[in-house]
C-alpha cells in the first residue's frame, strides 16, 4: 500500500464523527455499497472535456508558469471587472501534488476576505465531507472557476469564467491528479461544457481534458446545508470519487 493509499484509512471513531457531521448513520455504510465503476452495467461513463472559451493569444504564457509565478499572476490579475470590487483574489490552498482536486463556483464573502477557498459553514462541511472518505483538507488540492468574488454572490458571468480559464488549467497541469471533484452546478457546467441539470451529471464519472482525468460531479456544501436530505446523495458521489481515483 503506498502513502497515499494509506490515507483512505482512518480510525473508526474519527471516521463515525465525519459521517455524523454529514447526516449519515453508520450503518448506512454497510448497506450502501457503490456499483465499481468500468462494469458492463454502467455505460453511462462519458468522455468530454472543458467547455470554456479559447483565452485570447495574450494569456497562453500562462501555460508555462510554474505555482509561484501563477499565484502571482492570478494576484495581480485585472482581465475582468471583478478585480474592481474583490478585496483578495483566492487562487487555491492544499497539497500541490494531490490526488484529489476539488474545484468550486466563485469566492464568497468569507473566502474574499481571507484569501482561502472554502471558508465558513460550507468549508466545515466541505472538510468533514472529505474526512468522511479518508482525507485531510490539506491533503488534496482545493480551488474555484473564478479567482474573485462576484458581487452578492452572483453566478459567474461567461467572460469572467473565460478570462479565468488559463488559470484554472495551468493549475489542474500542475496538480496532475487522480480525481477532479467538481462542487456545485456552476463548476459542474464549465469543467463539463454542458447544462445538464446535476442530478443528471452526478452518479457517473466524466473525463475532463485530453488526458481525460476522472471527474465525479457532486452537490455543493452550502447546497446541503440548505438541504440537508441531499447529504446521503453526497456521500455516494464521494464513494464513487474514490473508486474513480482508485482506478475502479
């Protein structure tokens, strides 16, 4: 078993008390039991790949920056109007070599503030939802469509998403991970290219890019603070990532 296998395995106390915090008694692990993935019976596994605009000839140096350089481009950014109104851009915390990437919508109030993704009661949730399966926040790689709040809290428009989508892919080139988890409908959307309802997308593994990386759609924490009920659906998808990210 390797170092980053061994993650997967967590003491039986710490694991009980994350599944508590998502909702999700114990012994709906033991009946609940994922479908592997590459079987016969599940042909619904699609082949896609980013569905953002082509960058302007300006911003392909981006493709050779390295993390200091690109967390220092993303800082200083002033491509869309929301460099105007944002306090902190939020380029990405966690491990830089990750297995996982998680990738959100936009910065919120609390992430605009602090510099950090995932921040308040939907990053508590986030960070237990990833203990539950086994990981410590810092151990995969956490970042977002766009780099700046959009004001109230708004859906991202399609330019600001274009003149973010360098950023985004020079970051998943960085990481080069097993797994990308797309959180929410918003990230689902434009890392997939499709506006297919999320209940739709969640409970089959997508590819993204040409080397066609594991992607595994689920609902996004603040989602499931406001719907609780949804949570048990949450943890199918995080399973399903697992085996996704495993090889299954």
């Amino acid at each position: 078993m390797s170092p980053r296998q061994g993650r997967n395995n967590v003491e039986a106390s710490l694991h009980n008390e994350y599944l508590q915090a998502m909702g999700i008694r114990q012994w709906v692990l033991r009946d609940r039991v994922p479908a592997v993935k590459g079987s016969a019976q599940r042909p619904e596994e699609v082949a896609t790949g980013p569905g953002i605009p082509v960058p302007q000839a300006d911003e392909y140096d981006v493709a050779s920056l390295d993390w200091p350089a690109l967390e220092a481009r993303v800082s200083a950014c002033e491509r869309c109007a929301l460099h105007a109104t944002r306090n902190r851009t939020v380029f990405g915390s966690g491990d830089r070599s990750a297995d996982w990437l998680i990738i959100g919508e936009a910065p919120g109030a609390d992430e605009d503030r602090q510099g950090e993704p995932f921040v308040g009661r939907a990053g508590k949730l986030l960070t237990a939802m990833l203990q539950a399966v086994g990981y410590q926040r810092d151990q995969v790689y956490i970042t977002n469509i766009l780099k700046c709040r959009p004001p109230h809290n708004r859906d991202p428009l399609s330019d600001e998403v274009a003149c973010c989508r360098t950023y985004l892919e020079r970051q998943i080139e960085l990481v080069n991970p097993k797994l990308i988890l797309a959180v929410g409908r918003i990230a689902a959307h434009n890392l997939l290219g499709t506006d297919t309802a999320i209940g739709r997308l969640r409970g089959s593994v997508h590819h993204f890019g040409t080397d066609r990386i594991p992607l595994v759609v689920t609902y996004h924490p603040a989602y499931l603070l406001r719907s609780p009920l949804e949570k048990r659906k949450a943890w199918e998808d995080l399973q399903l990532a697992r085996q996704a990210a495993s090889g299954g």
